[in-house]
C-alpha cells in the first residue's frame, strides 16, 4: 500500500495521506493543558520541539532564576514555554530568524521580562564564561555541533556541575557504509543530512571531552512519532505538499525505522580555561 502511495505522490489527497502520519496526544503530556495540537506546532522549525522540551525539563532540576542558553531557537517557542513555566531567564539565541519579530512574539506572550531574542552563530558566544546554568538545543545541535572543538568551546559558558539538554533528529543506528540516497534529504551538498548520527555515536562524541559527565542519551521510544507527527502538522496547515515532498517519501520507505530521534544530557564537571 505504501508503494502504491509513493509512486503516486504527489498526487495523493490528504485524506489518504494523512494515514500514514498519525498525531501526538497532547493529552499525554500534562503540563502542556493549556496548547493545542496546532499551539504545539505553530511556529516550530522542527519535529517534536514542546513534547521534547517539556520531557527534558522534568529530567533536571530547574529553579525560579536560572540563565539558561537556547541554541537554534528558531521562533522562540521552547523559550517561550520555558519562562512561562519556570520563571527562568533565557538568550534565545538564533542564526536565521530576525530577534525584532521573536520579540514581538515574546511581547505576545508577555515573557519579555524573561527571554530576550538575540542573532548570533553558536560558534561565537558573546557572553562570559560560566554564565548560564542550562544549554537547551532542540532539532538545531547536529548544525554545528558535530565538530570536535564545539563542546570544549561551548562547556566555557556553562557553570561548573551546568547542565546540556539536547534534543535531535537521528539514525537509530549507524549506517556501516555510506547513507543511503533516500534519507539525503537536504541536497545539492546533503550538509545536514551528513551531520545526523545515531544516539551512540553522539554518546562517544560526548564522552571524548573529559569535561563532561553524560547522564543519558538514548533513542526516544516516540522518535518515529514525533517525525510523523511533524509531517501531519505539514499536510493539515495547508502547505504545499511539494515543498515537503522529499520528508513524506523518505519517511514512507523507511520501513527499518532508521529515522528517528535522540535526546542527550549531559553535566559539566570540571571548568575548561
């Protein structure tokens, strides 16, 4: 059935695809009461980015005044979340989205006492060294953070015992050879698709930095769902289904399962000059 939908796409009514591409129950995530499936959603830049979050912060002890870093912010929705929920304050730091229209969407929400919206390259913090207690990156570290000097660098800004949560796209496990064609999903250069790595190779990319401590980093048992999940959201907001495309084939002939997603976190330990 599915290869009969593939060789059809895109000409494919929504009815039919949206079987393929169940949704989330929000209802399976309390502190979440007051969003939709659509406010879950709206905005979001990645799969699962306020289901991911809102698990992460159960995991490690945020208190009422914390700095935390958000590397790859996008539109501020996790930000967002995160000062409403624990009156922490947040850099919601992006390298793509204007600051001047995430503030506005801040003002919005009436957290402009609590995140601030800044244009900046992970690479070049411009802040002092051990000034934020919690880095958060969701479905944005796989961009910069596959290089071995990245870590060393960005554990300079954390406090001692501070804490990194990412969460991210990934293989379940490692491809042997080389990706397979279907899930480069990002060509001409295929950039991102070369930076997505399985939960244990992360792990060991962690581990290589004497620094860190990694509490866990697994393969999410909703991963598969959060990719399907985020593609529904696609088809039910109206986009133009090409410009989508390639995620719907590539996730319809996975049938192994191989895309899914990793969440990490890891604890700084010792300070790095």
């Amino acid at each position: 059935m599915k290869t009969e939908i593939i060789e059809r796409l895109p000409n494919v009514s929504k009815s039919e695809l949206v079987k393929y591409f169940p949704k989330i129950d929000v209802k399976e995530y309390p502190e979440l009461i007051n969003y939709s499936w659509e406010d879950c959603h709206k905005g979001s830049m990645g799969a699962g980015d306020l289901f991911l979050t809102n698990e992460l912060t159960k995991k490690i002890n945020i208190k009422k005044g914390m700095r935390i870093l958000e590397l790859g912010a996008g539109n501020c929705l996790s930000a967002i979340f995160l000062a409403k929920k624990y009156n922490v304050e947040i850099i919601a730091a992006d390298l793509w989205i204007d600051p001047t229209s995430n503030w506005q969407r801040i003002k919005d929400e009436g957290v402009e006492n609590y995140v601030k919206p800044i244009k900046m390259d992970a690479r070049s913090i411009p802040f002092p060294k051990g000034y934020f207690d919690v880095v958060f990156s969701m479905n944005s570290y796989f961009y910069f953070g596959t290089d071995d000097l990245y870590l060393p660098y960005l554990l300079k800004y954390i406090k001692e015992t501070g804490i990194i949560c990412i969460a991210s796209p990934c293989f379940a496990s490692e491809f042997k050879y080389k990706i397979p064609e279907e899930f480069l999903f990002d060509p001409p250069e295929f950039k991102e698709s070369y930076s997505i790595h399985s939960p244990n190779w992360w792990r060991k990319h962690f581990e290589k930095v004497k620094q860190i401590e990694v509490l866990e980093c697994f393969k999410h048992p909703k991963g598969r769902e959060f990719w399907l999940d985020s593609i529904r959201w696609q088809i039910e907001s109206g986009r133009n289904i090409n410009d989508f495309l390639k995620d719907i084939t590539m996730l319809l002939k996975d049938e192994n399962e191989y895309l899914t997603y990793f969440t990490l976190i890891a604890k700084k330990t010792k300070t790095i000059d």
